[in-house]
C-alpha cells in the first residue's frame, strides 16, 4: 500500500518546487537503474573463452581431488584442497608478484616436444612449504612467527621440495585424462625467478589458484599455464574431436564382418490361436488344433520379435522349409517414403 501524504508535507513539497530547492529531473534520473558494460581491455584481449577457462577449472578440480588424497598420504594429516580462482592474464602480472627469495618449479609437458617451449610454472607459498616439510621430516608442521617473503631456503630444504613437487607434478596427467592424453615432466626448481625470463612478459597465462588448509598451517599454490602449451592441447582435442566424428570406413567393415558371424534366431508362426485352459488340460496324443487358415496360407517370419518376412511352408532336401516371398521391412520403408513425399 502506497504512503499518504499529510497536507503540511504536501505543502512542503509544493514550496521547494517553487524555490527550487528540489531537482525533480535528478531525482527521477537516480531512481532509474543505470546499464552496466563490461569492461574490454583492447590492449590485451582475452585469448580464451569463458568455456575453455571453465573446462581448465574442470580439470583441477579433479587434480585437487587427487592431490589432496596423495598429501594425506605424504603428511599423515587431513589436508583440504580447493580451486578459487583460474583466470587469464599476462605474464608480467604474475611475474611481478614474486620476489627475488621465491621459488618455482619448471614443467614440461609432452604434447609438443620442442627444445624452447614455454615451461609450466608451479609455485608454492614458502610458509605452507616450510610446514609440509617440517611434517616429512617427522616434525609437528608448525612454525613459529610468520616466515617472511625474505625467507632463503636451504640446500637440504630445496632437495626436499624439489622432491615434494615432483610428486606434486606426476598428480597431473591423471587430471588432464578425461579431456587428453599428455604426461607432465618435472625439469627444475628455479630459485630467483626475478633474474630469468621464462616466458614473453606480454605473453598471456592462465593463473590457476589453489589454497591448501592443513591443522596447523595455511598457504597458497600457484600454477601457471602458458598460452601456447593451452593452444596446443586445445587444437589437439578439436582435432579429435573432429576425427572422432567423422565415420571411419576400416571400423564399419570390422563391425560388418562381426555382425555377418554372428547367429541370429528366426521363428516361422504359422499362426495365432486362443485356447482355453480346459481345453489344453484335455489335449492328448493325435489331438488336432484347427488354426482356421488354408493349408497354402502364409508363413511369418519373425527376427527379434519383429515380423520381417512371409514366406510359404515346403519341402527343401527332404527337409521343412520356407520360402520367402515379402519383405515386411522393405514395404514398411517405401510406405515412409511415400508418406513423406505427400506431405
């Protein structure tokens, strides 16, 4: 129910509209909901669409499925993984975000297997790192006071976390498996990223995010993918999808040859007929049933329950037979075509 107005607000309003005092254009302009557009960066246009950003969000999901039961595994504790965000940007906005103390793991992968291919980059947060490390060397997992990003790591820490990534890194082929047959290998760890290019600082990535929850600790893992290996395993599975589709002649002459071995049931019916339960008590030997059609009468000849032929009862090589004389499927298809052309 709408608000009524008491006479001494009526004539308040009617007052500032003399003075004008009220902007009633404004007023009515602000009630009306103003159009938002997206943004579209023209300098660096998205390379990938939303389904395919969508499909690589599938397949780590999977991954944190497995990986997560591999690090209970691994670290004897409960260990939640989940993705939060996969989007696309260029390298240089994940490049800059690292310091000079970080970490990264070098990946290849076997879809193309040229010597200057862009690697797969993983990165660990050093606090949850330090604690899964402290946890394999029989430790509690905790650490004490915050690890700072300053944080060097040792000759025997770095051995053990390029171990623990290559364990991390052979848990990705088993993601990519529904969608594409390609294997991952572990190459290095990279320990000041800041001094190497890795990949084209205009070149566009998609940043996949994945936060790790442990009793006693909490971190981030970061894995990029460079366009041109996703371009790859993109035109790969096009390629098959469209093979895929298109019927393969050598397959169709294997099913045929199957199919011509294989046995297959005929039933001749000569013809229905209802009896009653009283009647088969009293049947004997040398009994005869009337089927009430003339001895020339056709024959049905039934393939899977369905009827396909008529034939006629005879004699062939002193054996029952029956010869063919309609195809029922054949007429049953020319009648469709009839009917079709009518219409």
């Amino acid at each position: 129910m709408s608000e009524v107005l008491s006479q001494s607000q009526i004539d308040a309003l009617l007052s500032a509209a003399r003075n004008g005092e009220m902007d009633i254009s404004s007023s009515d302009k602000d009630k009306s909901e103003e159009k938002k557009y997206p943004k579209y960066d023209f300098y660096s246009p998205k390379k990938f669409t939303r389904d395919r950003l969508k499909m690589i969000n599938s397949v780590f999901e999977s991954y944190v499925r497995i990986l997560s039961s591999r690090l209970n595994a691994i670290l004897h504790m409960a260990c939640e993984l989940e993705v939060d965000s996969v989007e696309e940007q260029r390298y240089f906005e994940f490049s800059n975000a690292l310091s000079e103390r970080d970490v990264l793991t070098l990946v290849h992968d076997t879809i193309d297997n040229s010597v200057d291919k862009e690697p797969i980059l993983l990165h660990m947060t050093t606090g949850i790192m330090l604690s899964m490390i402290d946890r394999q060397l029989g430790g509690s997992g905790e650490i004490e006071g915050e690890i700072g990003s300053d944080y060097q790591y040792t000759d025997i820490e770095l051995r053990l976390y390029q171990d623990f990534m290559h364990k991390l890194t052979d848990c990705l082929a088993s993601a990519w498996k529904n969608y594409i047959d390609i294997d991952f290998k572990f190459q290095k760890v990279e320990v000041n990223p800041t001094l190497v290019q890795l990949i084209g600082m205009e070149e566009a990535v998609v940043i996949v995010g994945i936060t790790i929850q442990t009793p006693v600790s909490s971190g981030r893992f970061t894995i990029c993918l460079p366009g041109p290996m996703l371009s790859d395993v993109f035109g790969q599975m096009n390629r098959e999808t469209a093979s895929m589709r298109q019927p393969n002649k050598h397959d169709s002459e294997e099913i045929m040859t199957n199919l011509r071995g294989s046995d297959l049931e005929i039933v001749a019916e000569l013809q229905h007929i209802t009896l009653r339960l009283e009647d088969i008590y009293h049947l004997h030997v040398g009994d005869v049933i009337s089927l009430d059609q003339p001895k020339d009468s056709k024959v049905f000849l039934n393939i899977g329950g369905k009827r396909w032929f008529d034939g006629k009862m005879g004699v062939f090589q002193k054996n029952k037979a029956v010869q063919i004389d309609e195809t029922y499927v054949l007429s049953e298809l020319e009648n469709l075509q009839n009917e079709g052309e009518k219409q």
